[in-house]
C-alpha cells in the first residue's frame, strides 16, 4: 500500500503558506482593510482582490473535485448541520474584533513577518482564546449553547447539493453553482478594467491558487483510502482528521499548544502548525528583500486594550464559526458551503458596523 510521509505534507503546506505570506505581504492583500476602504472612501479594489481570490478558489476547487482529485464532501464546511447561530454569532464577534485589532487572523502572521510587534501580542491572545473555545471554558457554551441552535440538512448544507434537493441533476447543479458563482465573482472583478493592476491580480490571483493548492497537498497527496494503523481513511497530518485549506484561528491555538507541549513526544508539526509558520517566513522573507522590515509596537494604552478585545473576539469567533476571513471567507467558500456564505456576511456586516462606530467616536471627539 503506497502512503505518504506526514513530513512531505508538512513542507508542502509550509511552502504554499510561505507564497500565501509572501503574496500578502507584496499586495497588502487585507480583508479588514477591503471592508474599510468600502467603508471609508468608497473604494473596491481591495474588495475585489478578496473577491477575485474567492472566485478562484471555488474555480480551482470545483475542478479538483469534479476531476475525482478531492472530495469537498470530506472538509470540515460541507456537513449536514446548519450551525446557524454559530455561524452569525462567530462571524460576528470576528468581524469585530479583526477591525479592532487590525486585521484578521491571516494579517496577523504577515505583519509578524514584517516586524509587527503588536502582532505578536495579538497572535498569542487570539490563540489563547480560540484554544479555550475548542477544549476549554468557552467549549463549554460552545457546544452546549451555540451548536443547539441548527438545522440538520440530510442533502447536505452546500449549494450545489440544495440545488440537486430542488429538483436538478446532481451534475449539472454542481457546475451551475461552481461556475455561476466562482466564474460570477471573478467576471466581476476582471471586467472592472481599473482594477487591472499587479498587485490587485497577484493578491486575487495568487491567494485563490494557494487555497487551491492547499486542497490539493491535504486532500489529495495527503489523503490515504486505508491507514496502515488503523485501516480507516485517513488525511495526513491534519488536526481535524480531515482535508483541510488555509485558515489561520485554530492553526495558531494548535502552534501554541505544540510550543507549551514541545516535550510531548505525541506532539508534531502539523499541516494547519506548518500554514501559520509558513505564512510568518514568506511575509518575513518579503519584507527583507524589499528592505520594509520595521519594528512596530503599540502606541497607547488604548491601542492596546483595543487589540487585546480584538485578538479574543477574533480567537473566539473564528473557532465558533469555524473558520475566518480566510478559513470560511475563502477556503470555506470554495466548497460552497451555505455556512460559509452566512459566517462571511457576518463578518463583513460586522467589521463594516464597528468601523462606522469608529469614525462616529473620532468625529464626535473631534
């Protein structure tokens, strides 16, 4: 039985997080700054870089699966249960907490590589949080409160399955909502000629492909129909037991915990440990061949009370709501999960309100 070593994936992943970094690190390539320049000053393009990279992937996605390379059906997005609350409350708080403390989970790893010593005080928080949301206190009324409140869908909670349980061909409902609503967003954003520049292609372009090509390391080269241990299918390496993309909440839990852990023989580098370093060493490798390295810290107390709230929020919600601006906003889009497009509305309604508020409290001090 031919298997693949636990280490090949590891690299792998760290690899295509090390491009993930490195594009986000060239293109300012920021969810919570495409919401504010919505918000701001009217302007799209990072929107549409987020968008482009959301259109891509659910391109790349759909042509993996349909050509028998991975099975969507086995990611963590695509389940029978509706988690709706979670999804909306989840989405919510990160949303909120991604405006205060400057960017999501994924800015986060590329302003460490850059420096950001904020950052690092935000990457420690945030896993903190999220880990006591998995296994600890708030798991509690995660698991007892917030997953109560769903709808179990025996179809299955992604679109194209919906569309199979309305009435059409299972075949050609999956290439309706793959290319209806991939080629839709990337149309969208190509067909705006203005927004024809190096960054906004390389930023949309390339994180759509690394999404991609994550599905492809973990669901395809990581994948065995028959572990040799335990005779059951496996993916490799992976925290979750199944195929996983970049998402960067739970990723900095579990590389917390592998550091406090290190001792632990039991204890590796995992796929989701090796996309959050990766991301850190591709932003940092950027920064130092364009010489934009630069330390930062935190400028007042309120700059800091403000990314601590913001870091637990984003720990909080994105492991609620499973995934975050880049976990459910692009990874988890690409399977066209229906939770996945409710955790991304949250999350945008969310950060789009806090920001409003935030111009409200600087002109009513001014």
């Amino acid at each position: 039985m031919e298997t693949v070593a636990p280490n090949t994936v590891v690299w792998l992943a760290f690899a295509v997080a090390f491009v993930f970094g490195a594009i986000g690190q060239k293109t300012h390539f920021c969810t919570m700054g495409a919401v504010s320049d919505i918000v701001n000053m009217g302007d799209w393009s990072r929107m549409r870089m987020w968008l482009l990279a959301i259109g891509v992937a659910i391109l790349g996605a759909g042509f993996l699966h349909a050509s028998g390379q991975i099975d969507l059906g086995k990611t963590i997005y695509r389940t029978p249960t509706f988690a709706w609350l979670s999804y909306l409350l989840g989405g919510a708080c990160f949303g909120i907490g991604m405006v205060l403390a400057s960017g999501c989970g994924g800015k986060t790893l590329i302003r460490i590589g850059s420096g950001n010593l904020k950052s690092v005080v935000v990457f420690i928080v945030l896993g903190l949080v999220a880990y006591m949301t998995m296994r600890g206190i708030f798991g509690i009324f995660r698991v007892n409160v917030l997953e109560k409140a769903a709808i179990t869908l025996p179809g299955g909670q992604d679109i194209p399955a919906l569309l199979t349980a309305a009435g059409i061909e299972a075949k050609t409902a999956f290439w309706l909502a793959v290319l209806g609503i991939g080629g839709g967003l990337t149309a969208f954003c190509l067909l705006k000629r203005d927004f024809w520049t190096l960054d906004n292609l390389l930023g949309g372009l390339g994180v759509g492909l690394t999404v991609v090509a994550a599905w492809y390391v973990s669901g395809h080269i990581g994948y065995l129909a028959e572990h040799p241990e335990t005779l059951e299918e496996a993916f490799v390496a992976t925290n979750s037991g199944r195929m996983e993309s970049l998402s960067f909440v739970a990723p900095q839990a579990y590389t917390l915990e592998l550091l406090m852990l290190w001792s632990d023989a039991s204890r590796t580098v995992t796929f989701a440990i090796a996309t959050a370093l990766g991301v850190i060493a591709g932003s940092f490798a950027w920064s130092v061949l364009t010489r934009n390295f630069r330390w930062e810290g935190f400028a007042s107390v309120e700059d800091t009370a403000s990314h601590l709230i913001g870091a637990a929020l984003m720990g909080f919600g994105g492991v609620v709501a499973m995934g975050c601006t880049v976990g459910q906003g692009i990874s988890g889009f690409s399977t066209l999960a229906l939770g996945s497009l409710l955790t991304f509305g949250a999350i945008v309604a969310a950060a789009a309100a806090t920001l409003k508020f935030q111009y409200w409290r600087l002109m009513r001090a001014d």
